[in-house]
C-alpha cells in the first residue's frame, strides 16, 4: 500500500511538472523509463484487481474502489513518463509515441476519462455499470499498446 501511496503521489507531482528533454541528464531519463515502467505495472495490476473481483473469483467488499481510484490516478498525465529522449534503453515503447505524439497524447487523454469513468461506475456500485465502463478502460488500453507498445 506505501509503494501505491508513493507512486499515485508521484504521478500527480508529474501532472503538475511540465517535462523539457534539455533539461534532463540520460541518467534522469533512465529513471522516467524504469519510473513509467513501474506505473504501467501498477496500472495492469489494479487492472486484473477489479478483474478479479468482477469475476467473482475474489470476494473482498470495497476493494474495487481503491483499484478504481487508483487506475484514475495513474492515467492522469501518461505523456509525462515519455520525456522527449526517452525512447532508449529497456523500453516497449514505439517511436510512434515521440514522431507522432498528438495521437500518442489523445489515445492517453482517452484512456484518462475511460478510467475516470470507471471509478465513477464503481462508486455507483451498479455492476454492469462497472462491468462495460471496465471492458472500456480496457479497450483504450488495448488500442494504444497496439500504436504504441512494442511486442516482445
């Protein structure tokens, strides 16, 4: 739970922080590519949460919100974790993200108010309300790694 606290409160500080390549050593920029690696794990990690608890697989009442909760806050500025000159090193991500980073920025603001209306969903509690706005979340996800992520 203190690495989620951490990790949600550094996504909000890089919301906050516009990123300018000049201004980052390849060191710094080694750190944002293993820095968003760890939030996509966060992010498909409370992804197979809610998963798991749509399914019936797990029954732990009021888990889904801090999974919700979560996702929104991970979404919130996705371009950030793609400095300019990040396209290095261990990374899945295409060139596509930095040659054409207007598609790059509205697949991420899509999936930004997907899972903004997911948590949403959730705190309806309606289930099939959740349900499609989860398959939707997913869907937007889907799309962009297939833009934008490299198979390995």
């Amino acid at each position: 739970m203190r690495q989620l606290i951490l990790t949600l409160g550094c996504v909000g500080l890089l919301a906050a922080s516009p990123i300018h390549a000049e201004d980052l050593s390849a060191e710094s920029i080694e750190g944002y590519i293993k820095y968003r690696d760890k939030v996509m794990d966060a992010a498909s990690a409370n992804m197979g949460g809610i998963a798991k608890l749509l399914s019936g697989h797990v029954n732990l009442p009021g888990r889904m919100a801090g999974h919700a909760q979560a996702l929104e806050n991970l979404m919130t500025d996705i371009p950030a974790l793609f400095p300019e000159g990040s396209d290095f090193g261990e990374t899945d991500a295409k060139a596509e993200v930095w040659s054409d980073s207007k598609k790059f920025s509205l697949a991420a603001e899509t999936a930004q108010g997907k899972a903004k209306m997911l948590n949403e969903a959730v705190t309806g509690g309606d289930k099939k309300a959740i349900a499609a706005a989860f398959k939707d979340l997913g869907g937007s996800c889907k799309a962009c790694h297939k833009k934008f992520k490299a198979k390995h």
